[in-house]
C-alpha cells in the first residue's frame, strides 16, 4: 500500500508540472489568446501530450516499478528532460515542445521496450523537429553541389547537437556509404563505424539503430578483418531482430549478410522465411506488409538468378516487385530495374530479352550511378550481347 501511494505521488507530481508548463506555453505563444476558449486550448494541448507521453510513462513506470525496481531512477531521468524542455523551450510554440519532448523522453521510452508485456509497443521514432528538417535540406542541396566535405561538416555539427536522434544518424550512414562519397571522403567507412559504436549508448533497445550497424560492418567488410565484419555485422543484425522479433524484414536483411559473405543457400532460406512470414501477417493489411513482402520476393529473384535456379519463380517475383516498385523511390526503382535486368540477363539468350535486360540494367544504374554492383552487370549485359 505504501508503494502504491509512492507512485500515487510521483504520477500527480508529473502531471501538475505538465499543467504548469501547458499553461506557461499557453501564456508564452499566444498573448493575445481568447480567454474563452483557454481552457479547451488548454485540455487539448495536455491531451496530446499525455496522451502519447505521460500515459506510457505512467503505465510503463508502474509495471518496471512492481518487476524490476527501478520506477524511481526512470522517473528521475524522465523529470530531468522535462526540465531541459521547459527551460529549452520557454518561448517555443506548442508543436517545437511536443517535438523536443518526443526528442528527450524517446531513449527513456524505448528502454520500457523491454519491460512492457508482448504486443505493447511504444512508438520507436518521433518525426524530426522542423529545424532539424531545415538543416538536413540545406545539407542535401550540399551534397548535390558536390560539396562533399562541407556537407559532412555540416552533418556532424549536427548530430552533435543532437546526439540521440536516429533521422540524423540515418542521413550519415546514407552519406558516408554512397558511392561518390566513398570516393572523395577518406576512410568514410571507418568514419561511419567510430560514429555508429559512439551513438549506441543512446540506442541500446531501438531496432533500426542496429540495422545500420549492422549494414555499416558489412560496408566495411574491404576496411576490417573479413572475420571481424562477418562477426560483428551478424551480430548486431540478430540483436536488431531480438529487440523486433515479428519483423520480416529482419530475415531479409539477414539473407543480404549471407549473400555478401559468399554463402547463396543461406541467403535465399532467410530471404524465403521473410517472405514467408510476411505472407502470414498479408491479412493484417497496411503498405508496410506489402512492402516487405515485395523486397522479400525481389531480393529472392535476384538470389535465384545468381544460382541460375527456377526461372519462372525468378521472373514472377522479379515482375512482381518490379511493377509494386516502379513508383516509389529511385532507390527503389533502381533495385528492382536492376533485379529484373539481372534475371533477364541470366536466363535467356535472345537478342530481344538481352537487349531489354540492358535497358534495365542502365536505368538501374542511372538512378542510383553510385552503385558499382549496377555498372558490372551492365558491362556483363553488353558483353552477352556482343556474342549474340
């Protein structure tokens, strides 16, 4: 009974300084508010928040209290970004608030992963605040210039910033592992691992972070001891799974491993257990399913046309992901251009279907013209054509 009043106490204290920095927003962002309608403003600004934030802290604090004993300590780390918000954030309009809180309380969140029962899920990744969104624009239109090494600077500065905010660290993986970069920043590889290990102090439970830890050993397979590559990637990949273990995508990522490590059999049954999986939950609906299912049909295509294996099962699934793909991103289109290109190319020998293969083959690598993968293929497609 004691312990119940304990928490009782805590959750009320919570929530009054949640009013009070409502009300203070309120006061700060709109001075010439309609006072008839302030506490509507009012309730409906501590809904949101208490809603997505306060609801799962209380709940979650309340179940790690009675089975793990630290509600206190979680609770503590939960009023400190509370505070850094209220004082970073006086004069800031209710959406930046909302954004910064998501932004502080998400490590605290994610960590409450692993305590909550199976099928609770707390919401892994809050959209990136509007500056955040501002400075990455600015950074992309660097890239695009073919300011390499500004743009780099200019990423860095901010995730310094922003130490724990996993878009940051996304838009670094993709620029430290793109072609042209790899070709102008020295040792971006290496650069790219040393920043990853620094951060996982601030993603211990989130999934995603360990995909690109994973994604990132496997890029540095020319840079580290093969065995070291093999081993880590592996492993950072299968603790990403743990953390998301109804995932598909977890499978498909891990098919990719064994096909980069030389090992096709084990690509493809992983690949197919993906894609297995992912058809059992189709019911479920939802672009996400689909989506996986398509990336599990494609990347199995394209396992099947290196071993020269089931052509019919190759192009179905080829054709499939291909016309699921062709609208989304050019990352996308230049996979799946590239995979229909490649079972073409692999499983016919008319001039007609080799002459196709190569048009695809050349969007694949006009799209996406830092992939070297994309480029040995075509030259493969030329030369078949040539002995024709």
């Amino acid at each position: 009974m004691k312990k119940i009043k304990q928490v009782l106490k805590i959750i009320i204290l919570v929530i009054g300084i949640l009013f009070v920095i409502a009300f203070a927003l309120l006061c700060t962002d709109s001075i010439n508010i309609d006072t008839s309608k302030w506490l509507e403003k009012l309730l409906e600004f501590v809904t949101h928040i208490l809603g997505e934030v306060l609801g799962f802290l209380a709940l979650g604090y309340l179940f790690v209290y009675f089975f793990k004993g630290e509600l206190i300590e979680v609770i503590k780390k939960g009023m400190e970004s509370l505070a850094k918000i209220f004082s970073d954030n006086l004069s800031a309009s209710r959406q930046d608030v909302s954004e910064a809180a998501h932004a502080h309380l998400l490590p605290i969140l994610n960590k409450l992963n692993s305590y909550l029962p199976s099928g609770i899920y707390i919401r892994e990744e809050a959209p990136p605040p509007n500056n955040i969104i501002n400075e990455l624009s600015a950074i992309h239109q660097q890239i695009n210039n073919g300011e390499f090494e500004l743009a780099e600077k200019s990423l860095l500065t901010l995730k310094s910033l922003n130490p724990n905010n996993l878009t940051i660290l996304n838009e670094i993986h993709s620029f430290y592992t793109g072609g042209l970069c790899q070709k102008t920043i020295l040792d971006s590889k290496q650069k790219l691992l040393n920043i990853l290990k620094d951060s996982e102090k601030y993603f211990d439970n989130e999934p995603s972070f360990y995909k690109l830890l994973g994604f990132a050993y496997i890029e540095s397979r020319d840079v580290l001891p093969p065995e070291e590559s093999k081993r880590f990637s592996l492993e950072a990949l299968q603790k990403g799974k743990l953390l998301d273990k109804d995932n598909p995508r977890w499978d498909i990522s891990i098919g990719f491993y064994h096909y980069v490590f030389d090992n096709i059999d084990n690509a493809l049954q992983s690949t197919e257990q993906a894609l297995l999986s992912a058809l059992q939950r189709k019911e479920l609906g939802g672009d996400e399913i689909i989506a996986c299912i398509e990336l599990a049909k494609n990347n199995i295509a394209f396992y099947l046309a290196w071993k020269k294996e089931k052509r019919e099962v190759a192009m179905e699934y080829a054709i499939s992901a291909y016309d699921h793909f062709s609208k989304k991103t050019n990352e996308e289109i230049a996979m799946v251009n590239d995979t229909l290109g490649f079972v073409k190319l692999q499983f016919s020998n008319s001039i007609e279907d080799i002459d196709s293969a190569i048009r695809l083959l050349s969007n694949a690598l006009e799209l996406d013209p830092s992939q070297d993968s994309y480029a040995h293929r075509l030259q493969l497609a030329y030369q078949k054509r040539k002995a024709l």
